[in-house]
C-alpha cells in the first residue's frame, strides 16, 4: 500500500508527518512525505525555527512523483496542516491528479485548524478553503470536535448536535467521517470519546482521560485511521486499532512523564495495543 502524506514536519517531536510516517511505515505502509513547511518543533514552543516551503514546492514534489510514474500506484492522500490558501489550493491539485491517475485512491483530509482552549490557529482563508472545496472532495475527514464546529459553524454541547454536525458535512460529500478530543454534556469527567459514522451508521468509542496533553496525537490517529480504514474496509475497526493504539502511546508518554510523544519507544502499540477499546453503536 502507498499513501501520499502532504504535512508539516518537525525535527524535535511528533507532529504531522513526524508522527504519520513513521507510524504508517511501522505497519508496513509505503509513505511518500511531502512536507509543507519544516521546523525545529511544534509552534506551541516559545520558538520555532525554520520555513514554510510554500505551493510551489509542493507542486514540483509531486510533479517529480508523476515523472516516475507513482501516481497511479498511490492508494491513498492525506493532508494535514496547511499554512495558507495557495498551499492547500497544491494539495487540493495534488489529489486530484492522483485520482486521475487511480479512480480508486481515497482521500483523508485532516482539518487542522485549532483546538479547545487554544482557538484557532491557521488563517481564516485556510478555513474557508477546507469549508469549501476540501471537505466536498474529502472521501474521510478527521476533525477534532473544535474543527467540527468550526467547519460547520456551529456550538455542539450534546451527543446528538454531534452528530448532526456530523451529518451535515457528510452531506458535502466525505461519506466518513471520525470527531477526536470529543467531550460532550454526556462524556464522563474522567472520559474522553471518539465518534466515527459512514454509511454503516454512527459508533462512539470511550477511553479513560489521561493526565497529559500532547503535540501530535490529532495527526497520529488521523494517519493510522487513513490506514485502517483502507486496510480493513471498516471504520470501526480502524477506530478501534487507531484509537487503543495511541491511547497506549500517549499513556506511556504520561507516566514517563514527558512532553512530546514516545512514538519510538512505544512503538509495539501500534501493532499490538496493550488495552483495545471497541466502539458502541448509538
């Protein structure tokens, strides 16, 4: 399997492609890293140093992609930060051309664009752009329960708005769609939820909040759903691979008390979560 992942990177940590590619080729996957901007960590940090490398690198990565004919081997694109309009309007040409290329390529759209607590942190254009053309030609879209309400412009407090939100933007077009970081008037104080609905239906999964809060675990479960789901050909299940997987990373993590992701050192979770969650149907 050959997944294209157009993402940021960063040297120190795991966030976007930092997490995704190393997952991904962990459970035998070919990645193709396209980066969006490379930095020396996650802009949460006091500093970050480096560049965005902007929609012409971009194109000219993926142009030399088409010279060499992988194009139409490519199952799979995810998209994750995109740092202005023009650099999503690249990968937006980028998917398009693989699925030219292979009608039978999916697209997973991340839209990163903030999270509880924090707000919003990429352009109000980037916003727009993923409302009006990503999500429409996204086949799975993975936004965290912020960027739901975001997308769809509005204030989901219960279960059920959830899932009209949801439902709404399967209607553009995505027909799965997987809310992380999803607290609702009904989650548990000591719980964090997960929903996924496609066609099959709507499933919520549950796992314990654990106390650490991480750069990178969004982009991590995003990449290994993507995944997942191509693999198996069920979003549940992939929920449920993705979702024990990272719950166990992020849980070594806390009680090693670190602040970035111990993607390498606990490594075995994404082939063999030491506790597996499985979703409820609703």
């Amino acid at each position: 399997m050959n997944i294209l992942s157009i993402q940021s990177h960063v040297a120190y940590g795991h966030v976007g492609n930092s997490a995704a590619v190393f997952a991904l080729q962990r459970l035998g996957i070919e990645v193709w890293p396209v980066h969006t901007v490379q930095l020396s960590n996650h802009r949460g940090y006091e500093t970050a140093r480096g560049a965005d490398f902007g929609a012409p690198a971009i194109r000219e990565v993926v142009r030399g992609l088409r010279e060499r004919g992988a194009l139409q081997t490519c199952d799979g694109v995810l998209s994750g930060y995109l740092g202005s309009a023009e650099m999503a309007a690249a990968i937006f040409d980028a998917v398009n051309e693989v699925k030219a290329a292979n009608p039978k390529a999916r697209y997973c759209c991340d839209p990163v664009i903030g999270d509880v607590g924090r707000g919003a942190y990429v352009a109000p254009d980037v916003v727009g752009f993923l409302r009006e053309r990503a999500i429409p030609a996204a086949d799975i879209v993975t936004p965290n329960h912020f960027e739901l309400d975001a997308l769809t412009g509005r204030v989901t407090r219960r279960l059920a708005d959830v899932v009209a939100a949801v439902e709404s933007l399967r209607a553009r077009g995505p027909r799965t769609v997987l809310v992380t970081s999803l607290v609702t008037e009904e989650t548990p104080a000591d719980a964090i939820d997960l929903l996924v609905c496609d066609d099959a239906g709507h499933h919520r999964l549950r796992t314990p909040k654990l106390p650490i809060a991480v750069n990178g675990a969004g982009d991590l479960i995003a990449a290994l759903f993507f995944a997942h789901v191509l693999q198996t050909h069920s979003a549940t299940e992939a929920l449920s691979r993705a979702a024990s997987a990272v719950f166990g990373i992020i849980r070594r993590t806390a009680e090693a008390g670190a602040h970035e992701l111990l993607l390498i050192e606990a490594q075995e979770e994404l082939l063999h979560p030491s506790r597996l969650f499985r979703p409820e149907p609703l």
